[in-house]
C-alpha cells in the first residue's frame, strides 16, 4: 500500500492522501468529528438531520443542479452519520478532481438549510424511523444500544426520535452547524489518482480563511449498564435476541486480541455461533457477532433471530460458547484460521478507492496516524491464544452481560441467573 501523506492548515483542518496511480478515480470525503454522541438530548438526531439537509440546496446550487452536476461528471455521492463523525464524499474520474471538490465543498460550507425544506425532511426522516421500527433485527439493536449505554448520548439512536425531529427549525440547525462542522474538527482525505501538492493548494482555497472553533467534547466516557430487557411485538414470527458484553475502546492495546475473540465467535461462516446454532442444529438463519468501538468505550454483541420455542435453546448455546472461549484456549489452527480471515478481509476491503479514504481518515481521527497494513499484519500475528483467553475471561462474566429480546414473548422471561457463564 503506497504512503498516506498529511498536510494541516493553520485554522486546523487536517488533510489525507494516498496516492493510487494505478486508477483513474478518485473518492474524496469530507469528515467531521461531529455525530450523534455530540449531541444533547433535545438535539438527538440532528447531526443527521443536517447530512440529509446540505443535499437540499446551497447558495450557489439547487438540489435539482447538485444532482446534475454530479451526474455530469459521472460523479458519485454520498453521505452517513454515525455515533462519532459524520461524513460528506464524492467519487469522479482524476480529471474531475477540480469539479468534484466544488460541489461537495460546497455542501459542507454553503447550505441554506431553508424552512420549506426542514418541514419536509423531518417528514421524510420519520418514516425512516418508523421503518426501523419495522425492521425487528434492526430495532432489536437499537434498543440493546439503548439500554446498555443509558443515560449517555451514545445509547441515543443517530436518527433521533420523532419528537426531536419534528422540533428541528432553521435556527437549531444553524447554530449546532455553526458551533460543530468547524476546520479544526474537520479533515479531508482523497484516495485515487491524486497528487498531494495540488490537491492540498485546491482544499486551501476553499478552506483555509475558514475561522477555527471550539475544541471538540466527547463528554464523559458512558458506562455499561448489563440489563435485560424484554418487549413483546404482536406479529412477528421470531424471537429477535442480542446479548453484549463490554469491549475494548478504539485504541486500546489489547484490541487485536479482541478481534480474534470476535472472530472465533461469531465472526464469519466457520465461527463457533454460525456452524453450532445453525448449521448442526438448524436453529436460526442468522447468527452473528460483532465489535462496536468508540473513543472511550466498546461492546461485544451477539445477535440471532429464531422461533418463540428455540429462544431459550438459542441462548443457552450462546452462553455455552462464551464458557467454552472462557475455560479453553482455541487450537492454534483455530488461532491461524482466525488470523487469516481478519487479514485477508482487511484487504479485500481495501480494494477501492473510497476504501482507502475511509481507513485513511478513520485512522487518523482515532489514532492520529497511519497505521500501515503491514503493521496491521504483525499486530494480528502476534496475539496469542492465552491473550485470547484472557480477554475472554475479562469480558464473559455474568454480572456483565446483558440481553434484550424482541418478538411474540408474551410471559417469557430471562433472570441474571439464567445469564450464568
């Protein structure tokens, strides 16, 4: 993989290439240490509220010519908001890089955030929180999210509720735009067919008389609270189960062993959940582990979705697994296995050029550097089974756990007790 170069402008803004020259594209983003964490609890969801509102117009385009302009050039655009950033990019041909930036630089810089087009958004965003609503795997999550970090901005969903986003006006939109989408929260990574120099002059022009801000806040780090949480919803044919246990924060030394454990787990079609609750037992089509990692915090979550009368099988299996990852270091051929997913998934991940940007600036807003493949590489490499086994035991304990259920459950209920691993 060619050098990620870094250039930062005295307001702050920070900026990332990496050069690709066997390509003839190039993916562009802008991104803001800004999401849903960031927010008060009158302001839930408004930091995706102002992604979707940028597209609606600016002051030198409208949404029908921002659409056109792009297409003109074959471009490609898009935008998400998570927990901890938001972010705004664009992919075109190298010979567009000129075109490309100005119409996302101007989304970022210029919108116009007009009231007709809020009353209408907020419309469009409530049905989009109605349609999680809608999807049991997906709610199943949001409320395990929810109930396990309450009380903190991190448990609050990134799209809102319906209450705050039918609150959301012009003035609200303006001063958290104004207050948070600053330079010196701001980074711009290219991947593609892209010279630094040139690149880092264009950015200058668009960027560099923009004031500086205030620093960003995090807030305090959020603390687990391992529940157990049931809702009954009429009409569903599965019960939806997520069960968690704490995790490692983004930068923590220990993480690689972490994606091992993970791997293991429930990581892929050969993991332990996969091949024991679905394909020896036929008990659930879908059955997975997964990683969510923050600054400050993380949280290991198994979700499956099975019949009302297999629930309680379900989780007793995966409670099993968790005994076993606990009691029992994993074979060194489980190890190796395990080694070699996670290192060939990071490079058939990074194949593209959006790719590359992404981990270009994902990179740099947790650990403020380029973390190249190969020291990936030898991070994985060296993790051990008893590392696995120690973070196994560190996180699997049954005070810790915590579990939501989602479906037709009626008068099914779960203790701590019935947690024990």
């Amino acid at each position: 993989m060619s050098e990620v170069r870094k250039d930062v402008l005295p307001n702050g803004l920070i900026i990332l290439t990496e050069a690709m020259p066997a390509v003839r594209s190039v993916s562009i983003g802008i991104w803001v240490r800004t999401g849903s964490r960031q927010e008060s609890e009158e302001e839930n969801g408004i930091s995706h509220f102002i992604e979707h509102m940028v597209f609606k117009g600016t002051k030198h385009r409208s949404a029908e010519q921002i659409a056109r302009e792009a297409d003109s050039i074959g471009g490609h655009l898009d935008a998400f908001t998570a927990k901890e950033c938001t972010s705004f990019s664009i992919k075109a041909l190298d010979e567009h890089v000129p075109r490309a930036f100005d119409i996302v630089a101007d989304l970022f810089l210029n919108p116009l955030f007009q009231s007709e087009d809020i009353g209408k958004e907020s419309k469009v965003i409530q049905e989009e929180i109605k349609m999680v609503e809608d999807t049991p795997d997906d709610l199943v999550h949001e409320m395990f999210t929810q109930s396990y970090w309450r009380g903190h901005a991190l448990g609050r969903p990134i799209l809102g509720t319906r209450h705050t986003v039918s609150s959301f006006n012009r003035a609200r939109l303006c001063d958290y735009f104004r207050r948070h989408y600053t330079p010196n929260r701001t980074l711009i990574a290219a991947a593609g067919n892209i010279e630094h120099g040139r690149f880092v002059e264009l950015v200058a022009r668009y960027f560099g008389d923009q004031p500086c801000g205030p620093a960003a806040d995090d807030g305090p780090p959020p603390t687990p609270h391992p529940s157990i949480r049931h809702r009954h919803k009429k009409g569903l044919e599965q019960v939806h189960l997520c069960v968690g246990a704490p995790s490692y924060p983004q930068p923590h030394e220990k993480r690689f062993a972490c994606y091992i454990l993970n791997t293991v787990l429930g990581g892929g079609m050969s993991s332990r959940l996969f091949q024991n609750i679905r394909e020896k037992r036929g008990l659930a089509y879908s059955v997975f582990s997964g990683l969510s990692s923050f600054r400050d915090a993380g949280c290991l979550s198994v979700y499956a979705g099975t019949s009302m009368e297999n629930a309680r099988q379900v989780l007793g299996l995966i409670l099993e697994e968790f005994r076993q990852l606990k009691s029992q270091a994993i074979s060194d051929q489980e190890l190796q296995h395990a080694k070699d997913y996670l290192k060939g998934n990071l490079l058939l991940s990074l194949e593209t050029t959006g790719s590359r940007m992404s981990n270009a600036a994902r990179q740099e807003m947790y650990f403020g550097r380029n973390i190249s493949l190969d020291e990936i590489s030898q991070r994985v490499d060296e993790v051990t089974s008893p590392g696995v086994l120690e973070v196994a035991r560190e996180f699997f304990q049954t005070e810790r756990l915590a579990v939501t259920f989602l479906g037709p459950i009626n008068d099914f209920r779960f203790t701590r007790a019935d947690l024990a691993c």
